[in-house]
C-alpha cells in the first residue's frame, strides 16, 4: 500500500507533509499503472501477456511519469 512505502531514505516512516507528498505520487503512479494495464491489448483486440505486457506497461508508465 502507498502508506506502507511512505518511507524516508533510511526506511524510517515519514509524517507531515512528506507523508502527504508521498501517499500524493503514490496513488498518482498507481491509477497510471492501473491505466497502463488496460490499454495493454494487441492490434486485435486481445489483452498482452508476458514479456510483450511488460514491456507495454513500463514504457506506459515511464511516458505517462514525464
């Protein structure tokens, strides 16, 4: 969960803002990620699998990051 990686450099838990800023681009990256899983299809139609999926959906999100 993105509370659980709401972590400094250390791997101490981080409150205040940081904690905020973090949970922010956490649930961020996750609705990207659950984007990138769904546009993951072929020219057909049909959904990716294996390496070809991962492949769409690290780029997906790598793009969608900036």
């Amino acid at each position: 969960s993105c509370e659980a990686r709401a972590a400094d450099k250390k791997g101490n838990p981080v409150a205040g803002a940081a904690k905020t800023s973090s949970m922010k681009k956490c649930e961020t990256d996750a609705k990207a990620a659950a984007s990138c899983e769904t546009k993951a299809i072929d020219k057909n139609g049909k959904p990716l699998a294996g390496a070809a999926k991962n492949s769409f959906v690290k780029k997906c999100e790598a793009d969608a990051k900036g």
